[in-house]
C-alpha cells in the first residue's frame, strides 16, 4: 500500500539491501555456510580417529544421584569434568565442562521443567581400562572406556548408542588472548594466570593455547565483525546409534522427514533466523531451533537432546547410505556383517555439553521421555484450533467488519481475524493506529457478538522513540539487550530503530506481562490474543539479520543463547495472556521462532513460506517433524505467504491445513486478496466444505491436544513408525500423516491431480473412506482417485470418532450443540475411542477438574460410554445425536440402556450396500454412562 | 407505548399455532400440514409427523427441521413482523446470536434478544423515504445536467467547427508565408554571398586593420570551420591573448549563428535591409505555425473529448473537465473524470493512481463503475489502478478512497447523474 511505501521506504530499502536477491529464492551469501562460521569450520576440520581424551578413572566420584569423572586431553592437558546421571523414565544424562574454566560457561537455563529426578548408578565392575556401570532396571549397561574415552550404552548384548566412538570430542576451553591485539587490564590477566596455573601441567597446555587460527578471536562476515571477547569456546562430541538407519527431527528445516547425511555437504544448522524467501530441501537454518533427533528402526526408537542455545550445526553420516542397492544386496549375499549405523556430530559454539539421551524403547516412550524433561504441549483454547484468517494487513475497522460480514454472507466458519504490524501506531506495539483503527475496542466487541476473536501481534523490537511509553519504560529500567561496549543496542527492524528488550531477564518478562493487563494494553479485550513475529530476533541491519552474537545479555553473550531468545519472548507474552485474566483463561500466543521447550507456551507456525506446490508439499514433513519433538501446535500460512496462489493451489491448501493443527490463511501485503470467497462461487463452495469439515472434527482435534497436554504425544504424527513402528516399507515417507491414531491424512499436492497413491498402514487392519465409508484393507498401496472436491482420508478400522456436524458460524456457537459418534469397527468388530469435553477455554479443566473424559468402546455388539476420570466433575448441555457405525451388519433391534435400567429401543437404518449402520437420536448426555446393544 | 405489547402478544399467539412449523414462511405452509406423516419435500423420505423439528436430520433437503439447527444445509424463516422477513442459514437457530430482528431464532438459547423488527422497519421506511427523496431530486437534477450536456455538446461541436475553420485560414496564410519567407532568405544570401566574395580579396593585405574595422571579417577570421557558427573552442583558440584571464567564454556567448549575422553588418544598408525584411517575414510564419499549432492541438484535443463515451444520453459529460478532492487523513485524492486520479502526501508528492480507462460495471450497469489504469507502478508489483463506483445522490462529490489490496484503490464518487429510475424500484420493494 502506498502509505506502507512511503513510511516504511527507507526501511524497505535497507530490507531489500539486506535481503534480496535477483532472482525469487533465498540470497544465500546472507547466511553462513560451515565453512564461513569459523567454529565450525575448526570442528568440521577434525577428523574422526584417536581422541586425545582420557578418563581418570581414579577421580572417580559416585553418589546416589550421579557419577563424575575427570577427563584429561592429552594434547593440552586440559581438564573436563564429566556428570553422568540416570533419570527416571529409561534416560541418560551426560555432562562435560571444563573441570575449570576460567569464567562460568553458560547453561542453558529456564527449559527443564524440573531438576530431572535420578535413580541411583551402581558400579558393576571396574579396571585400569574402564568400568561398567548398571543403568538401573533391564539389563541396560554403561561401559565407560578410559583410553581413549568413551561411553557405550548396551542392552543385553548390543550396544544401542556410542559416544566419541569416532573420537570427535572437542572442547575448546576458555583462555587468555596471547595475540598481540588483545592486551587485557594486567588485574585481570594475573587473576586468570593464576586460575590457569592451577591446572595440573598447565605449562604444555599454553603451548597448545599458542595455536592460534584465524577466526578465534574476531570473525568478520560480509560487513559484520564479531569481536569474540572470550575466544573459541566451541564444543563437539559425536554419536554413534548402531542398527539405525532413520533419524528424525532437528528442526526448523525445509526438508524431508528422514534426515539425510550430510557427508560432502553442508551440515544441518540450528541457528534461529529470518530468512527472507526460504528454499526447499536443504538444511540451512530457518526460524527456530530444537536440538532433538529421534532414531528409529524397528527394534528400538531413541532420542538425543542436546541442551545447548547457541549456534549449532549437526552432521549425519550412515554406513548404507553410500551404497548402491547392488552393494546392498551384495552383502546380503554374503552375509556381510556390518550393521548398519548412523553417526551423528553435534557441534555448538559455546556453552557446555549437556546431552540427554532418551533410550526409548517405543515412541510413545520417548515422547513421554522428552514431555519429562521439556514439559508437553499448552493446552490451547478451542477456538485456537479452529480457522484463523490473517493478512498482511486487514486495513483498518470497516476492513475488519467487511471480511467478518463476508464469511457470514458465504457462510464459511471461522474464529479468529488477525492484525499484522500495520495496525499499530508507527510499529509502536500495543498501540493502534489512530486513523485506521480508532476504537478497537468497539472492533473487538463487534467480533464479540459474533463469539469471534482476534489475534494482533505484538513483535520484540521496540521503536526507539522517548514518547512511546514501551520504549521509554524499557529503557528507564535497564531491561534493552547491550551492545558489546555497554550501550543499548540498537537495530534496524520494521519501526526503523528499534531496541531489543532482554526476554531472558525474568524482571524483563514480568514486566512485559504486566503490559497486557487490560488497563495497560489499551483497547485490548477479553477476545483480544497475541501473535510474536520476528523473535529470532530479526535485525534487518544485523549480520545474518539477526542480533550481534557479541550482544550482552547481564552476564551473557547473545551467542551463548540466541537460539533461545525467541522462546522467552512467547513464555512472558503467554503469561502476560494468562495474567490479564487473573489466572482463569488460557492464553493463545503464536511464534516464529522457538526452541526445546516452545511447546509450553502455544502454536508455532512455518514462517514465511511461498504459494508454491512444493511450499503446499513441505508443510508435511515441516510440522511432522515439530510434532516429533514435541511441538504439535503446528501449521503454514494457508496458500503461502508471499505470491499469489492459483484457485486449484489455494483449495488444495484448505483442504491440507484443515487436517493440520494450526490452520491460518496468511498472505504479504504485495498480493491481491484473496479471502476464500474471491474465487468464484465454486471454489467458495470447495473452501467451505474444507473449513466445515474442521470444524465438525474439533471435538477430535480437542481432545488429541489434551492428550498431547497430558502426554507429550503429537497429535501429527508419521503414520507407519510412530503408530506402526515395524513396518520398515515406509519409514521414509512423508506426503501423508495420521491425526492421532485414527485418522489418515493423504493430502493432494500436485497441480491437476486426478488420483494419489496411499499407503494404508497395518496387516489386517481395515480402514473406512470419511467420505464414502468405502472400507479398504491396512498394508497396501491404494491408489485413490481424486476430484476437486476433497482430499482423501480415513478412519482406522477399531476406532470411535466423535464430531459436531452442526457447523456454525464460529466454535464457540457450536459449544452445546450434540455429537455424531463415529465407529468405524475392526475386522474383529471391536473399537474404541475417547470423548473429552470441558469449558474450552479456562484452566479450571486442571484447577478444579472440571472436565468430562470417557472410554467409548464397541465389542460384543455393545457400544458403551464410561467414565475414564472418576475424579473429576463437568457438565455439558451437549448429547449424543447420531452413532454411525461402519462395517456393521443389520441388526434386528438396538436398544439403548442407561444405568437406572431404564432401556428405550433406538430407530435405526441400515445401508447394506457400504454396510453402515445409523442409530437415530440415542438423546443422552455426552457426559453420563450409557449403553447401546445391537441384537 | 402499547406497540411492543401488541407485537408480543401477536408473536405470542403466531408461536401456539405453529409450534411444529417454527422456521417456514407462509407459501411453505403447505407442506406442513399436521398429519400422520411428513413426506420430505424433496420426496426422499416419509416420516412420522412428530419428528419435524423434533432435533434430529431425517431428510437430506433438510426439510424436516426447518425451525432447529438440525441440518447441515438447511434454512430458517424468520418471520420479522414490521421489518422484512427473510432467511438465515438453520446453523444460525440458537447459536446465541440474534439474527432475526424478532428473535424468533434464539427460542432456546441463554440470550435474551429484543424484539428490534418495528424500530428497524421505522428506521428503514425513513431510510428508504430520505432515499426516494434524494433519488427524485437526483433524478431531476441527472435530468437538468442532461439537458445541459445537450447544450454542451452543441456548444463543443460548434466549437469544433469553428476552430476547424481557424485552421483552414491558418493554412492558407501558412502556405502564403512560407512562400515570402523562402523568397526572402533567398534574396538575403544572394547579398551575403557577394559581400564575402569581396572581402576574401582583400582578406590577406588588410588583415590587421579588418581586425578592426569589420565584424564581419572578424567572424570570417573566427569561424575557423567553416560552419557560419563561432563555437567556443573556435573562439578560445584566437582570442587567448585578449581574455582577461579570469573569464572563459561559455559556450552560449561564444556561439554566434550563423542564420543571424545581421547584427554583424552594420556598414551595408542593401544587405541590412533584405534581413530585417527576411527576419520579419521569419517572426510573421513563426507566429502563425505556433497559432496552427495551437489550434490543431485543441481541435484534436477536443475530438478525443467528444469521441469519449459520456453515457447514453452524455450525461456524464458535465464532468469533462472538473475535478473532485477529498482528504483521507494524511492523504490528498483527486479524481478528474474521463482523465486522471491523483493521490498526494502531506509530503506533497503526487502518485497518479490510474488514467482513464474505461466503464467498468456490470453489462446490465456499465455506467455504474469506472476504471482508471497505468497508474505509477508499485514496489514490487503491478501498476496502481483505481475502480470509481458511482452511486446516486444529490450531489457530485469524491465520497471516500480505500486501498483493499496494494495498490489497487476503490474510490466511490456520488452524483445525481448516477441515479436511475430503477433503484425507486428497488426501494419500493424493501418499502413494507
């Protein structure tokens, strides 16, 4: 928009200098490449053989709670200390920091939920070559190898996991500049000789020290330099998971599911940043950062944590991955006796090695592993799981009430309308622009009156401006991010100037909290939710556009915790949400960027992403991955953020995001509008039955994130290993998902598609078409043929799904409407499924255990609904209308029977044809016990 | 006020007899004639007659729960006494949010919803009054501005004619002019010629004193090229010594044209006298070919006018040449019908948003929108075009510019030309 030009022209300039390439594709040269990020360029140097560690075995220290040891380089004598802890719940826990640093290494705090509980560590045998240790229950061991140092962890016979196999532990430890251009106070440099001295053969390790390469001390890129203060502090260990050939997880990356190796190419990098036009399929950063890999084969699945927020980069390597299906079946033949493996290296910039390593052995396992030390998914208010329309900027109120009264003319459900940074005074967050948006309270009431919502962001940078009272409160408290020399630092973002405030100051959270009190956040409401862009944080004029890694947060460099600044930005906003109700409503908050931990604090989303087939395809594997390591509250900007989709494009992408978590529309401000009714009367009617078919599962969708809440199980998960963990056929394959465990997902992502290939999983399962109720056999490839009309999908044989069909004009008109039971039964004529219900949008469901949560299950011709939470009270007006049975058989008589004994008979039809069963009007309560007999 | 008792005990009485029927209008009746059965409409399927709207979807039309929110796609009557009746989406019954302006479908939902049928139906019949009212003055007024356009046009086309004439005459002094122009620069060189003739011959013996004597020589001297031009560099080259060292001759004082070296010869009368007279003759056609031009300029100009579609009875034409503001807070619009929009900052730089186009409403009202294109491109996208909407009133005035999608603006421009009969059609029609 041309008011949008001329303001924000000078900014736009400097974007585009800082962004843009010629041609529309991610400008590479902006971000680093290993070898440009001189840490790991060293790392990456070091070649895999003889570790120069030693374990001292005779510093052995074991306690009740965990086991330490020295470790000694023999190159520099160099000292680390070694923690290795048992957890509960099947988990390792390993440590390493410099025995002695000369200043404390950052650990990153604020992610664990709890100091992890121990179980106690039993030396089994020990020699001059090492030590075997009991890891509590099974027959799990850890061998500890003192030269060269190296932990195995075996079960039984067989190792499950290595570390420094491959001998790439590397710890650079702190030390004092010996080059001429750094000449520190004298104070200062005796205090840390004498700390140095104290290291045991400290003189050899100086001559190590001499070592100087260039990069240690300053790094420049492009315009950028990094002064380095403290020198190379990187750190490096690898891994080796003998028997797996698939590993998972590591994101943000737009890439395929399974990681690839990375040998001869550029490592995956975690490194939270704005990446301005995202490429597909490589491994380069994007917005967040979560540093958990999952392995997987069909013995055993297991998880890697590893705790560290600064700049990270992983590589993957595989014994197989290298060989030719001739080779392959070459050693089969001969019976080769090589496993396969993978190797994997993680290689951070600073902070110390903090490593948990969850040992499975299922999924579900360690899902519930990870939920332990990070904590689960929020539990997000029902609206929140509906549909969301956002653009790249609804202009003003009129705009605002226009698109809201055009979903009631074409009569498409949605939530929730969204405010990007257009709608503030100046990108002065929690203002309004006085002309466009002049009472957004009455705005708010409007939406009000018709139970909708809306989200308008509020992002990190701050305008630096004495008479926007944020700035100027932020400033006067000494809550802005430093530069390297003291002063507040200062970066170019939307407003122009901007500061960052310090989110990982708790002082600096509280206070931004309070800023969302409805008396302090002027023209907010009840109705009003919070959306953080830009948390990486984005720096337009930064190196990488983002924050100077020599940034000083109190006694921290930003390069210690960059990656976790964006989760902290969502933490104080989410309990600025929660505060403003006094405790009683559960926030919703989106984000850009996050980090291990994220999934606490509400939804994140895919970035910027482009109206693209391929942009459509890799939402898959995108959200499956975050699903993975426990983030479920996932989704992509419904028909891509930046250019214009094509009708076919967007109906397609309605018809994915509504079988995905997070369902929003998004677009940039550059393109035309494109609200769902803008098509033509056809692809109206296509984007509504995609909306409406969301909200009739929301009670399904509701209730797989209280179990996600509970859990940590996603609710998106890969369809054959995390539900189907043996069949090794598709352990790669990622164009379609199942929701929970019941429903199969298999969205159409190419142009002009007449038909897909599904894999339905499971031998001798049986899954029923949603649409049609066909039924299909499990373990086979089905081609499906497709019309514009929907996507396929699937209900698994064995399941009861409930849903709403009254479809209103928002979730919250639906909340007493009846339930449509689902039962799709097995081959074995038996189901099962769950039905949760509460407020939907309070935390008196965990306060006051107000909620209903029941086990329905389908055997013996006998559909029964019971109670599964004796302890808690809820009620509901909602009843159940209709039970749909698929692959029944005609019964002569069904009667419905309720705990007093009073028994009624139920109408029923009967479609012999699909073999569906309709029970009319049971009319009981969805929260009292009740039972069905089919005769 | 006894009304809203009386409409109470109305809807009272309306809800005792037609509690099975909640949700139809009266020409549906019919087919909800209380009896054993109910035969969907779509005759799909019987029924026992106690299952409409009893809560439950029995037909796949929805017919048999026209009063609940049973059916996916069904609809609600809302009966609206003293407003219009009309029809909601069933989803809309008890979703605790008032749609029918007599609450009718809110019977079972915690909401209290006022009855607001007899002030809306007073607001609207007021509305509609204020409208007719503005329509018939508009209409009137389209009807003057009509008649005036006629007059215009007349006025336009005998414009035309007359200025088709001027052009005609200039024409024919044009060719005369041309002719004594020619003869008289002809006359003038055959002079010159002779004169330089002479002076060459002396040119070597006398050429210190020439420098004093004759400017013509001394331009002779300068031109060292040939050119009948004195360039700077020319000049440069033999005066080095007489330049006072500080000044450099500028090209535009060094340039002398040749065309003109009357100036030059003072000391010849015959030869002064056929340029003044060719200078004269050079001034009089200037004059007549910039009054052609001027001319030739407007006739075409006003060809274009008048060949641009003004409506079926050119009442658009009134606009030709006006101009409408309007301030929308920090910015300036300025449509210019059949020619331009404009927007302009406070900084004061001005953005045209599309020149004209053409009429863009619907076949059945083409004249009912405008389109105004190839305005100054956006960053990264299209040009800017603007799309006016003319609606009636009884004023001509630019109502309000929005931007819904970058830079392609909505501008709505009200005049009583944009006011037609059939709109007191159509307000008759929500009249009640």
């Amino acid at each position: 928009m041309a008011a949008f030009i001329v303001r924000m022209g000078p900014v736009l300039m400097l974007w585009l200098a800082v962004c843009v390439s010629g041609s529309w594709a991610v400008d590479r040269g902006n971000f680093k490449t290993c070898d440009q990020s001189t840490f790991c360029k060293r790392q990456r140097a070091l070649k895999p053989g003889q570790s120069p560690y030693r374990a001292l075995l005779e510093t052995l220290e074991l306690t009740n709670t965990k086991l330490t040891l020295q470790l000694i380089n023999d190159n520099n004598k160099v000292r680390l200390l070694l923690e290795l802890y048992r957890l509960q719940g099947n988990m390792t826990r390993v440590k390493i920091n410099e025995l002695k640093p000369l200043k404390p290494r950052f650990e990153v705090p604020d992610v664990l939920i709890n100091d992890p509980p121990t179980e106690p560590l039993s030396l089994l045998s020990q020699d001059e070559n090492g030590m075997v240790l009991s890891l509590g229950a099974d027959s799990q061991r850890l061998i500890v190898s003192a030269k060269p140092f190296r932990l195995d962890i075996m079960e039984g016979r067989e190792v499950l996991l290595s570390l420094n196999s491959r001998g790439l532990l590397a710890f650079e430890h702190l030390r004092i500049r010996k080059d001429t251009l750094a000449d520190p106070e004298g104070a200062e440099k005796k205090e840390e000789t004498d700390a140095a001295s104290e290291q045991t053969e400290g003189e050899e390790a100086t001559k190590e020290d001499e070592k100087v390469e260039d990069g240690m001390w300053e790094e420049t890129f492009k315009s950028h330099t990094d002064s380095k203060p403290n020198g190379p502090t990187s750190i490096s260990l690898d891994f080796s998971l003998p028997g797996v050939e698939h590993v998972y997880g590591i994101p943000e990356h737009a890439d395929t599911l399974k990681l690839k190796t990375t040998d001869g190419g550029e490592p995956y990098r975690l490194y939270n940043l704005d990446v301005f036009q995202y490429e597909l399929f490589n491994p380069m950063a994007l917005y967040g950062a979560i540093p958990v890999m999952l392995s997987h084969s069909p013995q055993r699945t297991m998880g890697l944590f590893w705790l560290n927020a600064a700049e990270t980069w992983v590589d993957i390597s595989s014994n197989t991955a290298g060989k030719t299906v001739f080779g392959q079946m070459l050693d089969y033949v001969q019976g080769s006796s090589e496993t396969p493996q993978t190797d994997v290296r993680w290689i951070s910039e600073s902070g110390i090695i903090d490593v948990f390593i969850m040992l499975g052995p299922t999924p579900t396992d360690v899902f519930a592993q990870y939920a332990s030390l990070t904590g689960t998914q929020a539990f997000p208010p029902l609206a929140a799981l509906a549909y969301h329309q956002c653009r790249w900027n609804y202009n003003d109120q009129e705009d605002v009430a226009a698109v809201d009264q055009g979903f009631d003319q074409h009569d498409i459900p949605y939530d929730f309308i969204w405010l990007d940074i257009e709608h503030a005074d100046g990108k002065r967050y929690f203002t309004w622009d006085p002309h466009k948006f002049p009472q957004p309270k009455e705005m708010l009431q409007g939406l009000e009156d018709k139970r909708r919502k809306m989200v308008a962001i509020v992002d990190p940078h701050i305008k630096v401006d004495n008479s926007y009272k944020i700035h100027s409160e932020i400033r006067s408290r000494g809550f802005y991010i430093k530069n390297k020399d003291g002063g507040d630092y200062e970066g170019w973002c939307w407003p122009g100037n901007s500061g960052y405030p310090d989110f990982t100051n708790p002082e600096m959270r509280a206070w931004w909290a309070s800023m969302f009190a409805y008396d302090q956040y002027e023209g907010s409401r009840e109705n009003l939710y919070t959306w953080n862009d830009m948390n990486e944080p984005s720096v337009f004029n930064g190196p990488e556009v983002t924050m100077h890694k020599d940034a000083v947060h109190g006694n921290w460099e930003h390069r210690d915790l960059h990656n976790i600044y964006g989760l902290y930005v969502q933490m104080a906003t989410a309990e600025g949400l929660i505060q403003r109700s006094g405790g009683v409503e559960r926030p919703f908050v989106l984000t850009r960027a996050f980090f291990a931990g994220s999934q606490r604090y509400g939804a994140v989303w895919t970035g910027d992403n482009a109206a693209e087939w391929d942009h459509l395809k890799i939402t898959i594997p995108m959200c499956l991955s975050l699903g993975l390591v426990g983030v479920s509250f996932c989704g992509a900007d419904v028909g891509g953020f930046f250019k214009s989709p094509s009708p076919e494009l967007l109906v397609r992408w309605y018809q994915t995001g509504a079988y995905q978590p997070f369902f929003r529309a998004h677009a940039h401000l550059d393109t035309p509008r494109r609200e769902p009714w803008l098509f033509g009367p056809e692809n109206t009617a296509l984007i509504r039955e995609a909306v409406r078919q969301r909200y009739a599962l929301l009670p399904y969708w509701y209730q797989l994130f209280y179990h996600a809440h509970r859990t940590g199980q996603p609710v998106m998960r890969y369809s054959l290993w995390v539900e189907y963990p043996q069949d090794t056929a598709t352990f790669s394959m990622d164009d379609q998902f199942l929701l929970g465990r019941d429903l199969l997902v298999h969205p159409v992502t190419e142009e002009g598609a007449r038909g897909v290939t599904a894999y339905l999983p499971g031998n001798g399962e049986v899954w029923f078409d949603v649409h049609t109720f066909q039924k299909h056999n499990g373990g086979q490839n089905l081609y499906i043929p497709v019309t514009m009309s929907s996507i396929p999908v699937f209900q698994r044989g064995g399941s009861i799904i409930p849903r709403k069909v009254r479809v209103r004009r928002s979730s919250s008109c639906m909340e007493h409407d009846p339930y449509t039971l689902y039962v799709a039964l097995s081959p074995k004529r038996f189901a099962q499924g769950e039905l949760y219900i509460d407020d939907g949008h309070t935390f008196s469901y965990e306060k006051q255990k107000e909620f209903i949560y029941r086990r329905l299950a389908f055997a013996n011709n006998t559909l029964s609904s019971r109670n599964l939470a004796p302890g808690s009270q809820f009620t509901t007006l909602s009843w159940i209308e209709k039970i749909v049975i698929l692959g029944a058989s005609k019964p002569s008589k069904v009667t419905l029977k309720m705990p007093d004994g009073k028994e009624s008979q139920l109408e029923f039809d009967f479609d012999a044809s699909m073999s569906v069963l309709t029970l009319r009007k049971p009319g009981v309560n969805a929260g009292v016990d009740w039972t069905v007999v089919l005769q | 006020m006894h009304c809203p008792i009386l409409i109470a005990v109305v809807i009272w009485s309306s809800c005792v007899d037609s509690q099975k029927i909640r949700g139809i209008s009266l020409s549906y009746k019919r087919f909800y004639r209380e009896r054993k059965s109910f035969l969907c409409i779509d005759g799909s399927k019987l029924i026992p007659f106690d299952q409409v709207n009893d809560d439950y979807c029995d037909c796949a039309d929805g017919s048999d729960e026209p009063g609940t929110a049973a059916c996916p796609d069904g609809r609600f009557y809302c009966t609206n006494l003293g407003y219009r009746p009309h029809y909601i989406p069933s989803s809309r019954v008890n979703d605790a949010i008032c749609d029918c302006c007599d609450a009718s479908d809110e019977y079972n939902s915690h909401t209290a919803c006022q009855n607001t049928c007899r002030n809306l139906g007073q607001r609207e019949r007021a509305e509609v009054k204020s409208q007719m009212r503005a329509l018939d003055q508009g209409l009137r007024l389209k009807q003057q501005l009509i008649e005036e356009g006629v007059l215009t046009w007349r006025d336009k086309q005998a414009q035309l004619r007359d200025l088709q004439r001027v052009l005609d005459d200039l024409q024919t002094q044009l060719d005369d002019l041309r002719k004594e122009d020619a003869r008289r620069k002809k006359e003038v060189d055959a002079l010159r010629e002779l004169e330089i003739g002479a002076l060459e011959t002396e040119e070597n013996s006398h050429r210190s004193h020439i420098m004093n004597e004759s400017p013509v020589s001394i331009f002779y001297e300068l031109d060292s090229n040939r050119d009948g031009r004195l360039s700077a560099k020319e000049v440069r080259a033999k005066l080095t010594d007489i330049q006072d060292g500080e000044r450099v001759l500028s090209e535009d004082e060094a340039v002398i044209r040749g065309r003109v070296p009357g100036r030059l010869v003072k000391g010849e009368p015959v030869l002064k006298a056929a340029v003044s007279a060719a200078e004269k003759a050079a001034a009089e056609l200037k004059k007549v070919e910039d009054a052609y031009e001027t001319v030739y300029m407007e006739i075409r100009d006003l060809r274009e006018k008048l060949a641009t579609d003004y409506g079926p009875e050119r009442e658009f034409l009134f606009l030709y040449n006006q101009c409408f503001q309007l301030k929308v807070h920090e910015y300036f619009y300025e449509l210019c019908p059949f020619n331009q929009v404009t927007q302009t900052s406070a900084s004061g730089a001005e953005v045209s948003l599309g020149k004209w186009g053409s009429w863009a409403g619907s076949p059945q009202h083409r004249y009912s929108q405008m389109k105004y294109e190839n305005g100054e491109p956006c960053w990264q996208g299209p040009t800017r075009n603007t799309v006016v909407t003319l609606t009636c009133g009884t004023e001509t005035a630019l109502r309000s510019v929005k931007e819904p999608g970058k830079c392609q603006y909505v501008a709505e421009f009200q005049t009583p030309v944009a006011c037609r009969p059939a709109l007191r059609q159509q307000g008759v029609h929500s009249e009640l």
